[in-house]
C-alpha cells in the first residue's frame, strides 16, 4: 500500500482473488469502476501489461502474485520482490483467530509452510530483485530501501 500510494504506482492487491473468483472488485467503485469494469479476464493481453495500460501507471504492486509468475516474463515486465516477513508469533496468532479449529501445531507448520516456498522464490530471484524485510518494522527508512531498489522516488506523501 505504501509503494501503491505513490503518484506513478498502482496497488493491485492480491491478483490471486481475481483469479479464484472470475472477476475484479473494486471495493472502491463496485461495477462501475474505470479500470476493472474494462478489465477483460479472457482477454491474451498479460494481466500486468493490461492493468499497467488501463491505469495508466508505470509501477504495478501486487501481492501474492505467485500464480502468474509466468506472466511476469513478459520483455516489458520487469519484476521485483519485496518479501514482509511477518514474526512467527504474529503470524500463528492471526491463522489461529482466522482458522481456530486447526490449533497451534498446525497453525505453525502452516506459517513454517510458506516462509520456506517464499524463502525459495526470493533465493531464485536475480540478484539486486529481490528484498526481504520484517513486517513489523517497516517505516521511512524500509521504504526507501525499496524505492532504491526499484529505481522509484520516494516521495514524502508515501507515508501518510
């Protein structure tokens, strides 16, 4: 949200959930959104150069993207991956208030889950690609890390 909220980005949320339920929502505008009620799923155009297009902004943020990780190797894409770690006790404490039944041995192995295939993605990304931060500590600093790594300005207006 924070890279989102800069002039020349995007925030596209979790493209996984336009995937899974067939259509993009805009909690925003609802159907009658410019961008998504032009959006077209069946179209060939890839997601990111179509959404790029039809809002026409340069950087695009999208989490939990993994799904259309092909997508991604379009010429004109050019992926970078800012991994929040979230603190274990964090993470187990949410799955267990989300998903209370699973108890907390599974709620572990679960979070244990996806730091491993996250870790994977981040180790398979070129170098100077990829960054790993803990969520609990992102501020000012961070996110100028991220706009160093991108090649984006940070702008003061990003942290309100």
């Amino acid at each position: 949200l924070l890279i989102g909220s800069h002039p020349e980005a995007f925030s596209v949320g979790e493209i996984d959930k336009i995937l899974s339920t067939g259509r993009p929502l805009c909690t925003l505008h609802g159907d009658d959104c410019p961008l998504w009620s032009q959006y077209d799923l069946d179209g060939t155009e890839s997601p990111y150069t179509q959404i790029a297009r039809l809002s026409g902004k340069r950087w695009l943020v999208v989490n939990n993207a993994r799904r259309l990780l092909p997508a991604q190797q379009d010429p004109r894409i050019r992926s970078f991956y800012v991994w929040l770690v979230r603190d274990g006790r964090a993470a187990v404490a949410g799955r267990l208030r989300k998903y209370g039944h699973e108890g907390v041995w599974a709620a572990s192995r679960s979070w244990v889950r996806q730091v491993r295939k996250k870790r994977r993605l981040i180790r398979q990304q070129p170098p100077g690609q990829a960054m790993t931060l803990h969520y609990e500590v992102v501020q000012a600093n961070s996110l100028r890390r991220i706009c160093r790594l991108i090649g984006l300005e940070f702008t003061e207006s990003m942290m309100a």
